[in-house]
C-alpha cells in the first residue's frame, strides 16, 4: 500500500479524470496541454499502480469500468483538494510579480482587452499575462484562471465579483451594404433587409420576441455563433447585425443604422477567487482590467 500511495502522484490522478470526463484520450491531451500518447502511457502507468482496469475501449472512445466508476468520487475529491493547496499557496504570495491567467470570451480578447494589456506590460514589466480566449466558463475554483471578464455574474462560492457596467449594443452594416441595399432607419424597415444573426443560440431570437417581434431562426440570411467571426460577417457585408458600440463606432468599415431602436445592454463583470483577488499581482492586475475596462462602458 505504501508503494502504491508514493507511486500515485497528482499528474496521474488528473490524468484519469480528464479521460474519464471527456471520453477521449485526444480530448484529454488537449485539455491538459500534452501529447495523446502521453495521456495513454500515463492511463497505462496508474492502471499499473492500482492493479485495475480503469477503462474499456471502444469505437467512438473510452468507457469507464467498474473500478473506474468507483473512483471518479475520490479523484474529484483529490482534485479539490489540491486545488486548494495550491490556492492557499498562491494567496501567501506577496510579490507584485509572476503569471496572472485571465479568461474573456473570444470577442473581448480580440477587440477589447490587448491595449489594456499592452499597457499593464508596459507598467507591469514583472507581470506575465496568460489571455485564455474562450467562449465557455473557466472553472475560478480550479485555478483554469485567475481573472474572468464575464457578461454575466458568477454565483459560485468564494468568488468576488465587480460590476463594470454595461456594454451598450447597436445596429450596424458595413458602408458597402448599405450603399447597394439602402439605410433602415425603424425596427420594422430593418426585417426587410438580409440580417446576420446566430446559428444555435436563441439570444438573438429571445431579445427579439421579447421586443413583440416573432422572429423566427430564417429571418436571418446568415447565421453564426462565433462572436468575432458574427462581426466579421457583417463588416464583410453579409448583411446588418447588432454590436458592441464602443467597438463598432472605432471601425470605418460600418455604420450604424436604426439609431433610435432601443436595445439591450451587456453586464460586464470581473471575478476571480477571493484567495486570489488578495495577491498584488492579481489585485493589480485586476485594477488595471477595471480601469481600462471603464471607457468601454456606459
């Protein structure tokens, strides 16, 4: 036994949890940023320790044992408590220095955040910054980030969270369009126009029907769910589409139509785990997010 336990480091545990949780040894590789026969020889390495099957194969993947299923529970338990080991760890810092992870959707990294960054390098030279750009949630709790800038307020346990304020939204198509297909200037002129909107996400849809329009998935010619790729549908001339206005106002490409349409706002919202909000370089990092973050909204 006391073999077993010393052989048995943490990188195995996660190991196993990533495989079992997606399904997949590739998806875990990428994951867990290795190489997929990595995954497998470490797969290999805990079955040898524990002297049980862990998985069986199958065409579409990896499907867990018995053994395996037994224990998912303990691994998970494993994992938050070495997250916080490390949380704890990390918090004792007192150096305004080292790497700072902040997670933004693919949007906001790309058109929002790198001048902010830019100029927390240029005042924060110790500071290494790691941007994530991702559309979905990374886990604060498990350290995926340090920082989150979300439109949304996290609800989880021992988060801290600090409203930013609201993006304001407006309409717009690109110069081109416009010139060919005219300028709507009402709600009710702008569906007679191709509109770009989402493929699977009914935010578009919901915001709509909630105006007392009954729009419906093909009122738009274009569709797409991927943020930044949505906006460059529309200054491509796809066809006329709703932004962020402080982004759409610095691009010369579009303008702005159905000024007096009222829209929605975005919440805009830092977070990060209350452990790590005390470090300086965290709570420097996020100052300067908050700061720069400010012109953007209303």
């Amino acid at each position: 036994m006391i073999n077993t336990i010393t052989s048995l480091d943490w990188s195995l545990v996660q190991t196993f949890l990533a495989v079992a949780e997606s399904g997949s040894l590739s998806q875990a590789s990428r994951e867990l940023g290795v190489t997929q026969p990595t995954v497998g020889r470490q797969i290999r390495q805990i079955e040898g320790v524990l002297d049980v099957s862990l998985f069986t194969r199958q065409a579409r993947g990896l499907t867990l044992t018995e053994a395996g299923e037994a224990l998912i529970p303990h691994a998970r338990a494993t994992r938050e408590a070495m997250s916080a080991f490390q949380m704890a760890a990390a918090g004792r810092s007192d150096k305004l220095s080292g790497s700072v992870r902040i997670t933004a959707s693919v949007f906001t990294a790309h058109h929002i955040l790198p001048p902010i960054l830019a100029q927390l390098r240029r005042e924060e030279p110790e500071v290494q910054i790691e941007l994530a750009a991702t559309d979905g949630s990374d886990n604060l709790l498990f350290r995926e980030a340090d920082i989150a800038v979300r439109m949304y307020r996290t609800e989880q346990l021992d988060i801290i969270t600090q409203h930013v304020g609201e993006l304001e939204l407006g309409i717009y198509g690109a110069s081109t369009f416009l010139d060919e297909h005219g300028r709507p200037e009402t709600l009710d002129e702008l569906f007679e126009y191709d509109l770009v909107g989402y493929d699977r996400s009914d935010l578009l849809l919901r915001g709509l029907r909630q105006a007392n329009f009954p729009a419906q998935r093909d009122w738009f010619a274009t569709r797409c769910d991927h943020h930044a790729v949505y906006w460059e549908l529309v200054r491509a001339g796809c066809g006329i589409g709703f932004a962020q206005r402080r982004v759409a106002e610095r691009d010369p490409m579009v303008e702005r139509v159905c000024h007096d349409v009222p829209l929605p706002t975005l919440p805009l919202w830092l977070a990060a785990h209350e452990t790590m909000r005390q470090t300086p370089r965290v709570r420097r990092v996020w100052d300067m997010l908050y700061e720069g973050l400010k012109p953007m909204v209303s």
